[in-house]
C-alpha cells in the first residue's frame, strides 16, 4: 500500500536539498510542472539550506533577514549564490542571492553561531487545546465553507495541521496552529539532522503568517479581491526544532496600513520549550466588490 504522506514528506526534503553546481552556486529544484508563483517559504528554505553548506557543522543557523524582489516560478529551478561574508570565533555569516532568468527574486543574510551556555528566559507558551483535541485544518475550512485550492492541497501535504480554537486575545488579531510532519522525515535512521530542521521550519513559517493582519477586517487570502505577497521574513531560531513532532505556531498582527501589514510569530515545541521567532511584513490589496 503506497503511503502518501510519506512520499510527500520524502518529496519536501528532496525540494530543500539544494545541489552544488559550481563554487557557491546552488540550485535548487522547481516545485512544480507548470508555472506559477513559487511559495515565499520554499525560496527562504532553500536559500538557507545553502547557505548552511560549508559552514562548520557545530554552528547552526540562528537567525535569517529575507527581502523579496520578484515573484519566482514554481516550474522553474531557482540559482542559489552564496557569498561567504564572515568566519569568525563563534559567528559566521553568509549572503545569499536567489536568481531566475538572471535576476534576483530573493535576498537573504544568515548568521549561524556555535553552541553556547548562557543566560536564559523565554515567554511561557499560550494555554490551548492538545493538537489531539482540534480539527485537521481541510476539515476546519469545510466547516467554515471554504475549500483549498489544489496547489495548497499538495503544499500542506506533507504535514499535519491542526489550528486551534479562537482564544480571547483583546484587541490583538490573533491564532494559534499545531503543525507537525505528516511523517518522520528520516524513517529507519537516528539522529536528526539540524540543518534540514531549521530548513523546514524556515519553509513552514510563511504559512498562513501574513494572513493575521486581515483578521480585523473578517478577511482571509481565500477573501474575494484579497491578494497578498510577502515582502519580507525574518527569523530567530533559538532551539533544534523537533520537527517530527507536534509545533504550536502562534500568531499576532499589531498593524496594519498603506496596502502593507505586519505579523509576528513565536514556534513552541509540544512541551512549552521556545523553539523559534518569526516577523513578516506583506502586501495586502483589497479590490472593492461590486
């Protein structure tokens, strides 16, 4: 019996694998058969993925700053050039230019840093429902009427969604999601790779993000006359995300305005532990409705 959300996952690890083909120079496959707008998270995923080439294995990537510059096209390859900025004694630091056609769609700084003991606090994770007690997402928008369109379907294949219940949050537009991979992401092997899981983490992080900032208006991307693109993302990774595992995504937007809105992000393991931080600010165009 042919498991399809293991193939999907086995399928996303092959998409973020980028491969060498000159010094620096990366590519990284294309998502799809046929043109269309590749998805923002797949571009910062492979960008990240390498830059992580070449650097020393003890120091993992910490934080990314990326600016979007064009639209990519999901049936084409992607150019990854790296530019190796700075090794120092703890930090390095790599830049890296995304490339269709001969022009760039995306830039990215990374900083990886190696294993320190230090200092430590971190915000509590929000009391929600275990992801066992709330709805896998296509079921969440069957019960709201709405229906996924075919490419999200196989974007969202390799990973379990489960967003949950509205918690009262004052006037901050907020939602929380669990996500997890629909399967272990290296089957029949020990031991996680760091990099592939910050690498999907980056790719999981664009879902849905920016959409917080329609929330005030009762809006969402599947709105009609709503279109919206992310302009820029940025990332903070503070612990090895257990990626086979249930991740809480919670998510606010403190603003929105001049056709722009901005959202922030905080990633917690199933146990309450701080993986990861994320801001993103995007466009957002209502076309008014007759």
């Amino acid at each position: 019996m042919t498991d399809a959300p293991q193939i999907a996952v086995d399928g996303l690890r092959d998409l973020l694998t980028v491969e060498e083909i000159d010094t620096g120079i990366f590519r990284g496959a294309a998502s799809a058969e046929q043109p269309g707008r590749v998805y923002g998270g797949q571009v910062v995923a492979q960008a990240l993925a390498a830059a992580a080439r070449g650097v020393d294995p003890d120091r993992q990537a910490h934080s990314l700053h990326a600016y979007f510059l064009r639209a990519g096209d999901a049936g084409r390859p992607i150019i990854y050039r790296v530019l190796p900025d700075f090794d120092g004694g703890s930090f390095s630091n790599r830049r890296v230019v995304a490339m269709q056609g001969g022009k760039p769609i995306l830039n990215l700084a990374a900083s990886f840093h190696r294993h320190e003991d230090g200092l430590s606090h971190a915000v509590p994770m929000p009391q929600v429902l275990a992801p066992e007690q709330c709805p896998h997402f296509q079921e969440a928008l069957a019960a709201a009427g709405q229906k996924l369109p075919a490419f999200l379907i196989d974007r969202l294949a390799p990973f379990d969604i489960r967003p949950c219940p509205p918690v009262p949050a004052g006037d901050l537009p907020q939602r929380h999601q669990w996500f997890r991979l629909a399967r272990t992401l290296n089957p029949g092997q020990s031991g996680a790779d760091p990099v592939m899981q910050r690498v999907i983490l980056a790719y999981a992080s664009d879902f849905a993000l920016i959409s917080t900032a329609l929330m005030p208006q009762g809006l969402g991307f599947f709105s009609p006359g709503v279109s919206g693109a992310s302009l820029d993302h940025a990332m903070w990774f503070h612990q090895d995300p257990p990626i086979d595992d249930w991740l809480l995504y919670t998510m606010d937007s403190p603003w929105s305005g001049h056709a722009r809105g901005f959202a922030r992000g905080a990633i917690y393991s199933r146990s309450g532990e701080l993986v990861a931080s994320v801001a993103q600010e995007g466009l957002l165009r209502v076309k008014p409705q007759d």
